[in-house]
C-alpha cells in the first residue's frame, strides 16, 4: 500500500463550488504539506503541518483552507473554485530528522489529484 | 525576492552521455537545498545538501551545493532512457520552501 495517499485522484467541478481533497499517510510523520504544480510554474507551497496543532501558511494559501484532523490526514478546501484553480495537487509528509530545528527535510508525495475548474 | 533558478530548462541527450543540471537560487535564511526526480506523476526525493564542498553521491547521481556562489550541481554520469524525467530544484528557508521550474531531461537510446 502506498504510504502517502490523496483522494480524489481526478475531479472537475464547476466555478463556485466547494472542494476537498484528502490526503493520508501511513508513514507515522509529523509533517504535512499541500502543493500545487502548474505547468511551467514548478511546485508551490500553499499551507503546511509541523504537527496537529500547528497549521501554517505557504506562499500561496489565499483562496484555500486546511484542516489536519489527525497526524496521519491533512485535508485541503476549496471554499468556492474558481477555474485558476485548476492544477496538479500534490501533498507531502516528512519527519524531522536530524536537519536543523523546523527543517521540512526530504519529503515523501502522494500520487497527485488533478483538479480542473470550469 | 526569493528565487530558485534551473538551467537549462530542456535538455536531449543520448543514452551512455554525462549531464550537469544547475540550480542557483537567492533564498534568505538558507536552510538547505533539495534535488527531486519527478517522472509521471510524484517527485521523489534525490539529494539533501546543507554544507558547500560537500558531495553527495548516489550510483551514478552525484550533487554538491556552492553557498558562497549560491549554486549546486546534479550529475548523471552514463545516462540511461530510465534518467529521462523532471529534476526539480527546491531551496528551504526559515517557514518557506521555493521550488525551481525544473529541468526536463530526455535521454535518447
């Protein structure tokens, strides 16, 4: 079984509409992140996890909102999609290991959602 | 602004060539820097470099980070079909992490 695993794999939806996508890990990681990758544009940190009590933005978390529910899920809104939305969505765990002190340190992705908003 | 910058960021070479991918970036409070292998869908984890000078190596994969110049490297030596990919970049700072756009590799048989 994959550790780290991310539902829906595909979806399309409509402008204005409210999205979540789930993301679980079997890896036992403290750490969780919300990606998303546009063509041509490489991956971009939306929010991320330290722990459960800990929720912090990326560099592009307007337009979207988390909920860690658990060490193990780390789920991702859309509260109302608009079509620039529309990406490859990625999340990520890692642990902290012995990097330095609030390291992100090598991370582990799941498969991917595509999402396309029409 | 931070910046992560991949050069070049397309590049055809045949199989048994050697091929050097570069990452230069301008990240305040440097933490580390990350080299990824993205093939279908998931990038998957290659290096992890904190200290210049340093090289870290894996079979024929081999990588060294510059803080002074602000740059590292990746290295395939003896490339083979299965090296074709996306290796992405990515430099971490204090609460941030900045990807680079990625250099797309096609290794030709």
């Amino acid at each position: 079984d994959a550790d780290v695993t991310q539902t829906p794999r595909n979806r399309i939806t409509k402008t204005g509409k409210r999205i979540m996508l789930e993301c679980s890990q079997t890896k036992g990681h403290d750490r969780m992140y919300w990606y998303r990758q546009d063509p041509g544009l490489g991956l971009r940190l939306i929010y991320y996890s330290f722990d459960v009590k800990d929720i912090n933005k990326g560099e592009i978390s307007d337009g979207y909102s988390v909920s860690r529910q658990a060490q193990a899920k780390f789920s991702l809104s859309l509260e109302s999609a608009i079509p620039n939305q529309t990406a490859l969505y990625f999340c990520a765990t890692s642990d902290p290991g012995q990097g330095t002190p609030g390291s992100y340190n090598e991370q582990f992705f799941g498969p991917g959602t595509r999402l396309t908003v029409l | 602004e931070d910046k992560v910058v991949q050069s070049p960021l397309s590049l055809v070479v045949h199989e048994g060539d050697t091929v050097t991918l570069n990452c230069s970036y301008e990240v305040t409070n440097f933490r580390s820097l990350l080299w990824y292998k993205q093939e279908k869908k998931a990038p998957t984890f290659l290096f992890m470099l904190t200290s210049s000078g340093i090289e870290k190596k894996s079979g024929r994969l081999s990588s060294i980070l510059d803080k002074k110049e602000l740059f590292s490297i990746l290295n395939i030596t003896a490339t083979q079909t299965g090296d074709s990919a996306v290796y992405l970049c990515a430099v971490e700072g204090v609460g941030k992490i900045i990807f680079g756009k990625g250099t797309r590799l096609h290794i030709l048989p």
